[in-house]
C-alpha cells in the first residue's frame, strides 16, 4: 500500500492563556489515505476540532502548535513557509466549517466568495471563473446555480449554504478535505443527504477525508477508519466495523454503549460516569482514568500508542475484547 | 426604496413642526432682546416702535402663526440685529463650517480607520497599545483645550501656522471655499486637527472594537481556509463588514460636527455657523437661532437618510423598503 497522504504524529496544539496552558491537544496521531474518510470522533472539547484547524495552520493565538510532525504528501507541515501554507490551503488541502450561517461573508455575494477562492490560486478569466463557480455549485445540488451566483448568504437555507461551503472546497478538487461537523447544524433528511454526495465525492475521486465529529452514529455509516479522541489524545484507531463491534478502549466501548439503537429499546441508555476534565488540569497518566470501571494503578501512568491487534492501534493498560481475539497476554496488567 | 424615502420625508415634516414650536416657545422664554437692541437712552416712543416693527407686541400664539406662515414662504426672519434674512446669514456662514467638518471628518476617517484596522489585528504589539492610549488623549482632553494647544505649539511657540481666522478663498466646481488656495488649506489645518481630534479617537476605538469581534468569526476562518492573502481578507472580508458601525457612527457624528463646531469655532476665530450662533444667543437674535436650529434639524435628517442608504449598499441584508424607520 502506499503512504498515506497525511501522516500526523504527536500532535501537540496548546492555548497559552492568562489562567494557564490549555493542552487542546496533547499527542494525537492518525493517518489518511486516499480515497478515504478517516472519522475523528470525540466530545465536545476533545479536541479533534482544533486537531484540523493545526493540520490547517489556522490556529488563532495564544494557541500554537508546539510539537509533533504533520506530513502532508510528502511536506512537512510545520516547516511550510506562510505563503506556501497559503497555496496549499484551499487548492490542495480544504476544510468544511460545522455553522453554515456562520462560514459565509454576508455582505459578499456567493459569485465573489467563489471566484475569489479561485484566482487566489490560479490565473483564470472572468467569465471561466464563473463558468466554473456554477458547475460547482450544481454539482453539490443546488437548483438554478445560474441565478443564485448572484444571491448573498442570507438568502440560503442552512443546507444551503452548506452545499455552497461544501462546492468551494471542492473547487480546486483537494487531496484532502478536513469536514468539521458538517452536517451537525443540518437536519436529518438534509444531512443523509450531503452524507451520501459527501462519500460519493471521495470515492470517485481519489480525495481523502477527515470528518470531525461527535457523533458516533453519522461517522459509523461513513468513515472507513475511526480515530477515538479523549482529553486531547487519539486513544484508539482502526477500521469503523471492528471498531464498534468490538472496542478496545474503555472510552470507546462507552461512547458506543451511549448511542440509542434498535436492538437496545426499552432497556435505559448506558451513560459514561463523571465529566470530561478540563484540558487545563489533565489527571495524570491516563485522563480517561477517573471514569473508568477499569483503572487500575497503573493507570496513573500515561499508557503509550501501541498496535493492539493488527491495523488497531490504542492507548491503553487493559483492553477490553482482547482474550476473545486471541491476544490475552496484552490485556493482562 | 421610493417608498422609504417618501415615508422619512413625511416622518421627517413632523419632527420640524415639533421642533419649530419647542425652539420658538424656548426662546421666547430666554429674555427680552428689545434691551439689547436699543440703546439705554431711548425715549419711551421709540422703544414702542422698535417692539412694534420686531413684532414683538403680538401675543406668543400669534408670532408662533406668523414664524409658520413665514416659514411656508420659505422665510426664516429677519435678523434683528443684522437686517437682513437669518436664512441668508446663515448660509453665508455654513460653507466656511462645512468645509471644517468636511476636512475634519475626512481626517478622522482616514488616520481613524487605518490605525483602527491596526489596534485591531495586532492588539498586542507596541504600536497596537500605543495607538490605544494615544485615543484616549484624543476623547478625554477638553476639546478647547486641544485648540488652545494647537495654536501654542503650532502658532506661538514654532511660528509655522496661522493662529486663526479663515484665508483666501476661490472658485472651483461652482463651490466657493478656502480648500482650494494654499493659503486657505494652511489656515484651515489647525482647527480641522482641532475638530478631528476627537472623531478620531473615536473611529479608532470602534474599528478596533469591531476587528476584534469580526477577526474571530467562522467567516474569517473560512475565508484563509480557502487560501485567501492576508491582504484580502482583511481589506475586503473585516473591512466591508466593520464598515456597518463605523458608517452609522460616523454619519451621526458629521451632524455633531457641523451643529457643534462651535467651539473649535470660538477657539480659531472660524467665520461659520458656529461663531455666529454664539453671537445671536449674546444678543437674543431669535430669528437667527430659529433658522439656525431649523437648518441643523434638516441637516441631520439628511445624514440620517443618506446613512441609511449607505447600510444598504454595505449590508445586502438591509432592505429599506422592510425597515419600519
């Protein structure tokens, strides 16, 4: 197989702020192929946000990124001068914000949001510009593209403006397009609905995806690899379906157990114990600890990413599942 | 946007007979001017002609209709100290005024806004706080203080500007002004400073207020997302979008500006509106504090209505015709 086309390893985004160092993300590896959608799942304040925004170089101070390597086809990320970070951004590597009503200018009409994205990377004539901007804006669905180039945002409905988001990040077709919630503000029918574009866009066309996300049950249906993020840390990898059926990380086996699903009606919906902490006073050692029925001791020293079983990776001293998958010696303590 | 305008037309009508009586019945509370008027030593005959060709016998109702049935003809009074039409007074007077605040209000937008932008994108270097404290001086000093300062430094002390009065005029475009003459520019800078001062400071502390709360917003984020330069998006997505508070502010204060140069006025020994107002109150010239209330009055509503046209040219979401003005 060949490499992957991003390559994030150790990751480490902190917030220099007044009341202290907010480690919002602290060690995060994954990685993204071709012609694949990685899912990013976590809470809120996990961190998986300001994960994409790093792979970006869109992080607003006091937050910098101060460690880890993030390889991007072969380039190194955090080496990039600004203005060749600037060319990638946008023609190379896209991103698709969670707030529709908020991604566009409202005082710019849509034909100059597009066009302008455009000619920041490439030479192109007015009228091919626009040309191109409708096709665009047809692709993603959008009925009379024509007349509604010339429309402002506050004329859209949230889905929308979603698709006009969505049609700018394709514009330059990207290797990569980081999606950060996208569908979260949507409602369900419009949701499966750019779902299913969404995924048929990054088959079709060779791109890799990275869809951040807090809900478990969209990115089951979608991504081809899970990475489960907790406290700043990737705590477990690997391919969607081993995933949810048998999760290795604690975390992720509450995560799942906290989604409703048909099977389990009626019986009362399992939640996880306590509260994320606050990524300005992180436990020691695992941060998942004190709401884990699990811990033990040695939890209270920080776990290192290892290969569980094949194409699984984890941070953790006692996986769970891993007698019945024939590896009991890892899960012992 | 015909129906708007016809509406704040008619609104507009309204708001001048409420303020036609309330500034007729105010200054007729204010004194007598007949004591100012004529000298000490006149005989009883001659001070009853002078009430009688003032019309100042006549109940208060009954000027109040006359002042109205004036007002109809397009007549604002006679001075009573000038003879001549206070509405022609003041016109004399208001392109001398106008072309202060017009020179001050260009000054304060385009050294506010700039160092706005900059205070804004870079609030913690040593030029972004220096420029926030410099407006603080700019709004906190007295205004006739400034003035004074000015002409010290400036006149006194360096001996480079002219210390006050208006210079040379001439023609150009049919307009009559002194900014078309060195002479008159170089007059005219010290009390512009004087009069920007403050508007200044004042742009500048809303640009940088509105960068802030506008740089951080999801469509700024989109906007270098797609790999916009720096330049773009911050003179075309921050910019078009804090232009919305800073067009209404300033549109406001140019009204403020123009109704208030008095002191800037006093301090420079301007020839406009401002001094004369002044002047007419020490004397209780009410036809010319009328008509002066009553073009500062159509004055404002004009700015108000050019500010709301300018909103919908900067913000696509602002339909006049749904505004409930």
């Amino acid at each position: 197989m060949a490499d992957p086309l991003l390559v994030v390893r150790d990751l480490r985004t902190h917030f220099f702020t007044r009341t202290g160092v907010v480690k919002a993300v602290d060690g995060a590896s994954f990685s993204v192929n071709r012609g694949e959608v990685l899912g990013i799942v976590g809470e809120s304040g996990s961190g998986k946000s300001i994960a994409g925004f790093s792979i970006m170089g869109l992080v607003d101070p006091p937050g910098r990124v101060v460690d880890g390597a993030m390889t991007f086809d072969g380039i190194d990320l955090r080496a990039l001068p600004d203005e060749e970070m600037r060319g990638l951004r946008g023609r190379r590597i896209a991103m698709v914000f969670q707030d529709p009503m908020m991604t566009l200018n409202p005082v710019l009409r849509i034909d100059t949001q597009m066009i302008e994205a455009l000619t920041a990377h490439i030479r192109i004539g007015k009228a091919d510009a626009r040309a191109r901007c409708r096709d665009a804006l047809g692709m993603v669905g959008i009925p009379a593209p024509e007349e509604r180039l010339s429309a402002y945002p506050h004329q859209f409905s949230g889905g929308m403006r979603q698709r006009v988001a969505i049609a700018i990040a394709l514009l330059h077709e990207p290797d990569l397009i980081i999606a950060d919630e996208p569908t979260t503000a949507l409602d369900v029918t419009i949701q499966a609905q750019i779902l299913y574009e969404v995924q048929n866009l990054v088959h079709t066309r060779d791109m890799a995806m990275l869809w951040i996300t807090h809900d478990l049950s969209v990115v089951a249906g979608l991504a081809d690899r899970i990475a489960v993020m907790y406290a700043g840390r990737v705590v477990e990898t690997g391919p969607t379906e081993e995933i949810v059926e048998r999760p290795l990380h604690p975390y992720t086996q509450g995560l799942i157990g906290s989604v409703p699903s048909r099977s389990k009606r009626g019986s009362k919906l399992r939640q996880i114990p306590g509260m994320a902490p606050s990524p300005l006073n992180l436990p020691e050692g695992c941060a998942f600890r004190p709401r884990c029925a699990y811990a033990t001791e040695r939890c209270g020293q920080s776990p290192a990413d290892r290969e569980l079983l094949p194409g699984r990776w984890g941070r953790c001293h006692h996986p769970l599942h891993l007698a019945a998958a024939g590896r009991p010696e890892l899960a012992k303590p | 946007m015909t129906v708007f305008v016809i509406r704040r037309l008619l609104q507009s009508l309204l708001v001048m007979a409420v303020m036609s009586t309330l500034v007729f019945a105010g200054v007729f509370a204010i004194g007598n001017p007949i004591d100012i008027l004529i000298s000490p030593d006149a005989t009883q005959a001659e001070y009853e002609r002078a009430v009688r060709s003032l019309g100042l016998d006549l109940p208060l109702w009954e000027q109040y209709w006359r002042f109205l049935q004036n007002l109809a003809d397009g007549e604002l009074g006679i001075s009573f100290v000038h003879h001549e039409p206070a509405i022609e007074l003041i016109l004399q007077r208001m392109p001398a005024t106008l072309e202060l605040a017009a020179v001050a209000l260009l000054l304060s937008i385009t050294v506010g806004i700039p160092l706005g932008l900059w205070a804004g994108l870079k609030p913690d270097s040593l030029a972004g706080r220096s420029i926030m404290v410099g407006s603080i001086f700019g709004f906190s000093l007295p205004n006739f203080w400034q003035g004074l300062m000015l002409i010290m430094i400036f006149a006194v002390m360096l001996d480079l500007m002219p210390a006050g009065g208006r210079g040379e005029t001439a023609v150009f475009l049919g307009i009559e002004s002194s900014i078309w003459t060195l002479d008159g520019l170089w007059h005219l800078a010290l009390p512009a400073i004087n009069l920007a001062l403050f508007k200044t400071s004042l742009v500048i502390r809303l640009t940088r207020a509105s960068v802030r709360e506008v740089i951080g917003l999801d469509y700024v984020k989109f906007a270098r997302a797609k790999g916009l330069s720096e330049r773009r998006v911050v003179f075309v997505h921050v910019l078009k979008n804090i232009m919305i508070p800073v067009t209404t502010v300033i549109g406001l204060e140019l009204g403020v500006m123009i109704a208030f140069a008095v002191v800037t006025e006093t301090v420079f020994a301007w020839p406009g509106m401002g001094k004369l107002i002044i002047d007419s109150i020490f004397v209780l010239d009410r036809p010319v504090i009328v008509a002066y209330l009553t073009v500062i009055v159509v004055m404002f509503i004009i700015i108000n209505l050019v500010v709301d046209i300018l909103y919908s040219i900067f913000d696509p979401r602002v339909r006049l015709a749904d505004v409930g003005a």
